[in-house]
C-alpha cells in the first residue's frame, strides 16, 4: 500500500488527464442516451400523428367536405364492388398525387424528401403504398372475401394518410437536410431546368441545360427512369413548326451553340423559377 502512494505521489498530474478522458466518456454516453431518447420521442410523435390524422380521415365522409385523400366510409351499406370502386377511385388519386411529384423534376427540386426513402416519413409512405398495391384487387367485380376488402380498405386508410403525412414533412424540409454547397447546386440545377423546357430557348440551349441539370443533380436526388423519360420529351419536343424546319434546312452555327453554353453557365444568377404549390 505504502508503495501505491508512493507512486502515485510521483505521478499526481496524472490524475487531471484520466478525469478528462472520464469526463468526455460521461458526456459521449450522455449524448448516446440523449439521441436514443430523441429517436424514441419522434418515433411516438410519428405514431401519433398517423393515428390522429387516420381516425380525422375516416371522420371526414357522410357528405362532409372532402379533403385530399379523404378514405371511403366504412359504415355506408354498399355492395361490395361499389365499395371497391371508390377504393379504387381514392387509391388512384393518391398515386396520381405522389407521381406529380415522382415526374415533375421542378417539384423533385424543390421538395427532395418525396423521393428520398431514407427519410422515414417517406419510407413509411412507400411501405403504405406497396401494402396497398398488393392487396388491390385485380377488378371492382373480383370475388374476393369481406376479410380482403377490410383488408384492403385499411391499408388504403393508411396509404392515404402515410402519404399527407410524407408530403407535409416534405414541404417542411425543402432542402434543409442538404449541406451550403449542395444547396447552390439544387438552385443551379433549378434555374438550368428553366432554360431546358422553356419553348422560348433554340433546341442546342434545351440540350446543353438539360445536360448540366443531370450534373449538379448527380449524387444529390436520383431521378427514375420514368422522370427522365417526361424530362426529355420536355427538352426535345418541337419549339415551332417553323424551327423545326429551319433545322432541317441547315444545322445548328457553332455560334449558337456558344450562346446555348453562355446562357446554361449564366442560369445560376436567373431569378428562380416559380413552383406551384398545390397546398391551399
């Protein structure tokens, strides 16, 4: 024992280091708990939320007003394949509501979360969605089960409000999860788009922003093949008949080329382009 404090009375200045590593260990594992807490905390205002706005969905029938994604009533007596119709129906405008985003590159700019299955909101959504496109029927006159159609009619109900609730967050989020830098790369990308489909612009100034688009988003937002195709078809459809015979005639001056490149390198400093909001 004499012989501890005999070492440790020559090694005393050790002590201050060893509280600092104790120290920031303390604070590492505090903070660990802390996320953990948080995490928790979201993933039961998650749940909530979609509780809330379920039960506030299905209140919303019986000759009320309708809402987006209103779900069918569960409590009218219909036959079934009348019930299933307007499953249909709502399914249906929930998938058109979530392609306007899905195809429109301007609206995939502007609110990256909808397309972003890392985020959980969005992840929740495309769970719904594949859940739902499972159980559909192959027809409204299919004989199926009472079982399947409440099956069915629940995970329309959730469809519907996973995607209003994926949609919100998205509108919230914008581009707040990307960094600076990548921020100013959506904008270019945004006022590039502008001069890709606008009718106004000769066909090798479509051409040349359409490619530089595809640049500044690379490794940003991936587009699906499906938005490429809509894309493309914008950026080669015919500016006018009288253009298009023009082309025909002779090819594009090397001049107006240049000009095409000038005007995609001078499209950051554009004002940037309006979206629509379809939110009232």
């Amino acid at each position: 024992m004499q012989e501890f404090w005999q070492w440790a009375g020559n090694f005393w200045w050790l002590i201050f280091p060893l509280m600092g590593m104790a120290g920031g260990a303390a604070k590492a594992w505090e903070q660990a708990a802390k996320r953990r807490h948080e995490r928790r905390i979201e993933t039961l205002r998650v749940k909530a939320e979609l509780k809330a706005a379920e039960i506030e969905a299905r209140s919303l029938t019986q000759g009320k007003r309708r809402r987006p994604s209103q779900v069918v009533d569960t409590t009218a007596s219909v036959a079934p394949n009348e019930l299933l119709g307007r499953l249909f129906a709502e399914h249906d405008e929930i998938t058109a509501r979530w392609l306007d985003y899905e195809l429109d590159v301007a609206k995939l700019i502007a609110f990256p979360a909808m397309s972003d299955g890392r985020q959980p909101l969005t992840a929740a959504f495309l769970r719904a969605k594949k859940t739902a496109d499972a159980l559909r029927p192959a027809s409204a006159d299919s004989d199926v089960s009472e079982q399947r159609i409440t099956e069915y009619l629940d995970a329309v109900g959730n469809y519907a409000v996973a995607f209003e609730i994926a949609e919100k967050d998205a509108r919230r989020l914008r581009d707040s999860t990307f960094t600076e830098a990548e921020r100013k790369r959506l904008d270019r990308a945004q006022q590039l788009l502008k001069v890709a489909i606008d009718e106004s612009a000769t066909q090798a100034e479509r051409n040349i922003a359409y490619k530089r688009v595809r640049e500044e988003l690379d490794g940003l937002i991936l587009l699906s093949d499906d938005a490429v195709t809509v894309l493309e078809k914008q950026v080669a459809r015919e500016i006018s008949s009288r253009s298009t015979v023009a082309s025909e005639q002779s090819p594009i001056p090397a001049e107006q080329a240049a000009s095409a490149e000038k005007v995609a390198d001078a499209a950051p400093q554009a004002q940037p382009m309006p979206l629509r909001d379809d939110k009232p």
